[in-house]
C-alpha cells in the first residue's frame, strides 16, 4: 500500500495521462480520417482515365495511379522513391531530343505546364508510346511548394476519338453522306469561289418515289441497304469538287459546282438518273422503285442554301407528282431533262 506521500506525489500524473486520453482519442480519429481520406483520393485516380504521377521537391516519384503503371510499366512499388527520370522517360517526338523533366521544370517556375503532344514515352520494356502529357505544381495549406503532379494518356487513342467524333459530327452516320450541317458549310465555301470567279452551280434534290412502301414491305433494313447503295451511286456520279448530302429520310441534296454553264450539269444528271435506275432494276423487290429530280440554278434561282433548297424541293414535288415525261426541272426556267435527252 502507498504511503500518503507517494500518493500525493503520483496525483499530478495521473490527472495529466487521465487528460491525454480525449488527446489521443482526437489524434487518433484523426488519424483515421487522414487515412480514409488518403485512401479515397487514390481510389478517384485510379479510376479516372489519365495516368498520375506525383513527387516530391526533389522530384522523387511519391504515387503513381494504376494507369501510370500500366503505360510506363513499371510497378507502383517499383516507382516509389525513386527519381522520376528513371521511370518517366520522354523525348521529343519530331527531334528525338529528351524533353525536360517535369517536375525540374514546374519546381524552377512554380507553374503549370500545359498539354503537350509531341512526347514519346520510353517504356519498361523499351517501347514508345505516343502521349499527351502536363504537369502542376502541389502546394500545402500555406502555398509552400510540395511537389508536383503529372497527368499523362496515351495520344493514340485521343487522336483516333478526336477524328471519329469530327467524322461523325459531319457525316450521316447510315450512308456516310455529309449531313445538313457539313453540307451548308461547303456550299459556302463553293459559293464563295463562284462569286469569286464567276462560276455557275447547279443543285439536285432527290427523291426515291414509293420508299414507304418497299420500306414497310420488305423491312427496314432493306431500305437502309437502298439507302446505302443510292448514296454510293450518287458519290460515283459526281466529281471530287462537288458534294453529296443525305438531306433526311430517303432525300438526298446534290450540289455541282464550278461550273462554265448550267448546261454542264446536263451529262452528270443523266448519269445519276441511269445510274439509279439501274441499281434499282437489280433486284426485283426494288424495282416498284423510281427517282425523282428537281434542280434549282445558282445564281439564277439564289445564291443562298436557303433560297436555293426550297426551288429544288418545288422541282422535285412537281417532277413527283406530274409524272410526265421529265425526270429533271428547274421551277424558274426552261432547264429539264426528258428521258435523258438533251435538254429543250
């Protein structure tokens, strides 16, 4: 048993760990709020497409995301600690020169350096890798420099998605046609040098007569089959200055540009009539259908797709709906074709 005096003695101590304890606790929730914390932002990087490095002030790689190890390939325990120089290798892609490493050049300036793409990655196992790369710098609470982060992907795959995604923004995505708006933006461009050099354009609008029916009777499919086939029958019949659009459903816009004299257009009209004719007389399921063609003339109907559009659609209807002996006219002149003779 303690004497009074040794009991006395000892009081302080135990009212000074008795009040540690809320301390520790604190710390250690803390603690474990850090680690979950931790443990989150490295699940987000390994999640997100683009690999990460991160290092230190002396550019010592500290984390390296899955995606940083599966380009590089290297190991995530392979990587840590070691200079980023070693793991990270770049060259310049045109000049073959070693670029400048990333985190120098971020801690020298204490700025970003933006996306570049003219990097090769040398790999683990001595491949290149074509790559889009950036760096920032890493600053604590205070806006001390820590460190820096680098985010790198490979390019062949963005440059693949950058020229689909611009394909498919311009074309019909069943013919692979140009769509509406591709269209408008070269008639502009053909419009433009007409005016400039004087030149004349002629504009078809075409029409599959009876595609409903055919359509709901032999399937959708099929008419996406006649669809596909018209298109690459009009693409045959033009040249590569002219353009050819899917206006919508089993419409197409034709533009012919530079052009001496309407009366040019005259042979390439005829083609596109027999070239679809014959297509259609391919297949005996196909044969209920028949084209129909109105034109409209630059600049004598309009300089404008809007004005122009509008005289070739009338065209056609009539064309449609007449159903004489003219396969093409013109709403606002004596230009038509009949049954592929020269015009009167």
């Amino acid at each position: 048993m303690l004497s009074s005096s040794k009991t006395a003695q000892l009081e302080p101590l135990v009212a000074e760990n008795a009040g540690l304890k809320p301390m520790t606790l604190k710390l250690t929730r803390r603690n474990a709020e850090v680690s979950d914390q931790t443990a989150l932002a490295h699940a987000m990087l390994d999640f997100v497409g683009d690999a990460v490095l991160a290092t230190d002030t002396a550019a010592n790689i500290i984390y390296m995301n899955t995606a940083a190890e599966t380009l590089t390939g290297f190991s995530r325990m392979g990587a840590l600690g070691r200079p980023l120089a070693d793991v990270f290798q770049v060259i310049d892609s045109t000049s073959r020169v070693q670029k400048v490493n990333l985190a120098l050049q971020v801690m020298s300036t204490g700025a970003p350096v933006g996306l570049h793409n003219s990097s090769l990655l040398k790999t683990c196992d001595g491949r290149e890798l074509a790559i889009e790369d950036a760096a920032l710098p890493l600053r604590n609470a205070k806006g001390e420099l820590t460190g820096v982060l680098i985010k790198f992907h490979d390019s062949r795959y963005s440059a693949e998605t950058t020229a689909r995604m611009a394909y498919m923004a311009q074309h019909d995505s069943l013919t692979g046609l140009l769509n509406r708006y591709a269209f408008e933006e070269r008639f502009k461009q053909a419009a433009a040098l007409a005016r400039r050099h004087e030149k004349k354009m002629v504009m078809l609008f075409v029409d599959l007569d009876n595609f409903k029916e055919v359509n709901d009777t032999l399937g959708h499919a099929v008419g996406d089959e006649i669809l596909q086939a018209l298109g690459l029958r009009l693409l045959g019949c033009v040249r590569a200055t002219d353009h050819v659009c899917r206006h919508g459903g089993d419409e197409f816009v034709v533009l012919l540009s530079d052009l001496a004299e309407h009366q040019q257009a005259f042979a390439v009209i005829d083609k596109v009539r027999k070239s679809a004719e014959e297509l259609l007389r391919q297949d005996g399921g196909w044969a209920a259908l028949t084209l129909s063609v109105g034109i409209s003339l630059f600049p004598d109907d309009g300089e404008t797709l809007e004005a122009l559009l509008p005289h070739a659609d009338a065209a056609m209807f009539r064309v449609k709906n007449g159903k004489k002996a003219a396969s093409v006219l013109s709403t606002t002149s004596k230009l038509w074709i009949v049954d592929g003779e020269s015009p009167v």
